[in-house]
C-alpha cells in the first residue's frame, strides 16, 4: 500500500475546536446541499478469487461525495473516487501484476439527530460499482488477465463533526459487496472476482 501520512496535531485540533464552532451552528438545517473531500483507504477482500490464493494489495486515494438533504436527517448521497486506486496483485509465488480501479456509489442515508448537533452519526445504504482499467496481470500460460466491471450493494457508516454552520469534519467506513467476471484473452474464464473491499475514508465537508 502507498504510504499516507495526515496531519495528526492538525486534526485533533480541529476535533478539540469542534464543540466551540459547533455552538454557532443553528440554521445548519436551512443547508440542503453539501460536499465531502476525502483521503481514502480502500482495502479488497484477502481471498478475492477463492482457491487462487492471490491476493489484492489495498491503496490509498482521494474521494468526493454530493449529498443532497430532503429532510435534515435522510439524504442522497454520490459517493467516488476522484483518482483510481492501485494495486498490487501476488501470489505464493510473488508478484503477479497490477490493477486499477475506481469505485463510484449512489447512497440512501439517516443522519441522526438535529444538525446543529457536534457529533451525527449516520449510516447509509446503497448501489456500487466499481471500474477496472490498467490491468498488467499474466495468467500461468502467459495470456492477459482481465476483470469485469463490479456491481454490487454498499453499506456505509459515519461521523459528522460540525465545526460551523457551513463546515464539518467527517469520518466513515463503507463496505462494498459485488462481483466481476475474470477474462482471459479478452474471453468470459468463468472465474469470478470478489472484490468486496472495505474503505476507511476522513475528511472536510461544506453545506450550503
């Protein structure tokens, strides 16, 4: 995995200011708009192809969501990544090639309690799908490996941590659960890929 550092001291200031700016926070619920950027981990599942033993290094990269509130507590949410995350493809046997990928994601999700709240946790429910481009992966005869694109569910659990009315800090953990048709020499193997990864994302949000 690529290494990522974050601002530790810059961060926990930021969380130990949040109950001040939060006070000032009162007609949040006027805001039915926001936006979310934010530094992602994206970890696939350590088995994706079952009895293969290979395995999918995880990646870190930057992330966007829209959200638009029809209640202050239910929104819809897109949710993707804005870069793609790389990774490594081994085996018992080492290094097997590399791969490419970019989830996007269409969300239903519960924001609970008032949203001139410090802290509102949310949980989400929704649809992915999730892009593979740059495949450099050789099969054992020497063919070129290929993977459909996923589809599949996602689930999604946050923290909102309001700064201002117009400012929050957000953290969350997404799940995705899908599957993608392996190809060999661009034909069907019938081989499926469960990617299922987990992605542990922080970030900085805007209402307006």
């Amino acid at each position: 995995m690529k290494s990522f550092r974050i601002p530790s001291l810059a961060v926990l200031s930021l969380l130990a200011a949040a109950p001040v700016f939060a006070q000032d926070s009162g007609d949040a619920a006027s805001k039915r708009f926001a936006v979310v950027g934010s530094a992602t981990i994206l970890q696939p599942d350590s088995d994706p192809v079952p009895g293969s033993r290979i395995d999918i290094d995880g990646d870190v990269a930057p992330t966007v969501s829209a959200s638009w509130y029809a209640t202050p507590n239910i929104a819809v949410e897109l949710w993707g990544a804005a870069d793609k995350f790389n990774h490594r493809v081994r085996s018992d046997a080492g290094k097997l090639g590399t791969i490419d990928s970019q989830p996007i994601a269409l969300s239903g999700q519960y924001h609970f309690g008032a949203p001139s709240n410090t802290f509102r946790p949310f949980l989400g429910l929704g649809y992915y799908e999730s892009n593979y481009s740059g495949e450099k992966i050789a099969g054992s005869d020497g063919l070129h490996v290929g993977v459909d694109t996923a589809k599949g569910g996602i689930a999604t659990a946050g923290l909102d941590i309001n700064i201002s009315p117009s400012w929050f800090a957000r953290t969350d953990v997404r799940y995705m659960k899908g599957k993608s048709d392996i190809n060999v020499a661009g034909e069907k193997s019938g081989e499926e890929m469960t990617y299922d990864p987990w992605t542990v994302g922080i970030g900085l949000g805007a209402r307006f």
